[in-house]
C-alpha cells in the first residue's frame, strides 16, 4: 500500500472559508475516497462553533492519507463534551446543531486540553 504525499499535517486558514477552501484541495490532491462533503461541513460547523463559544480558532491542521482525513481545531475556550449519541435537533431551530452533525459525520470526535487551548480532533475514515 503506497503512503499519501500527505503525511504530516498542513496548516490551514483560522477562517472558516478558507479553510474549507484549502481542506477541499488538499483532499482533492490525494486518493481519499470518503464523504468530502460530510468532512467540509463537520469542519465548517466545528470552526463556527469555536468562533462562537471558545474565542475563535487559533490553530488548525489536516492530515490526509488514503485511509484517513485528520482535522485538528484549537481555541482558547473552557472546552466541552461531544455525546457519543447527540439528541435529536429540532430542524426547524437556528442554532444547536453543530455537535449533532461533527458527531454523525466524523468516525472519531476527542476534546482534549493542550496547555491554555483546547484541540478538537476529528477523524474521517473512507
């Protein structure tokens, strides 16, 4: 099995936008063949949520392989708990869904401190 060009994490925008903009290339360039949009759009709401309740991004990063999409997200904020099996939303609702989603779309969901940030780390297998 031939390793990905894409080994090591690639730094992405603090912006939401952007960042979707870059992760969609960088998948682009490898051979991963799972939910691209499932991953732009659990990164996107992962990104809003930090901007909201933890301060703003202050890091992300994406790793890339044949088998995997790793995406971390930092900010400064107190951090939370991702239910492994998030209730229902109500659809109608404005707001309220972001961690539903990032725990459907993403295979693996870890919080975890690192120093005065807290890291969101999302994994997306093919």
């Amino acid at each position: 099995m031939a390793s990905s060009s894409v080994t090591r994490p690639v730094e992405l925008s603090p912006q939401p936008a952007a960042a979707r903009l870059e992760l969609t290339r960088l998948i682009a360039d490898e051979p991963w063949e799972g939910d691209v949009d499932g991953v732009l759009l659990a990164v996107h709401e992962a990104m809003v949520n930090s901007q909201r309740h933890g301060g703003g991004v202050t890091h992300v990063s994406a790793c890339v392989d044949r088998d995997n999409v790793v995406v971390q997200i930092s900010d400064r904020g107190k951090g939370f708990h991702v239910p492994r099996n998030p209730a229902s939303v109500d659809v109608n609702a404005e707001r309220g869904r972001g961690l539903f989603l990032i725990r459907r779309l993403a295979d693996d969901v870890q919080v975890a401190r690192a120093g005065a940030e807290v890291r969101l780390t999302l994994r997306f297998g093919r």
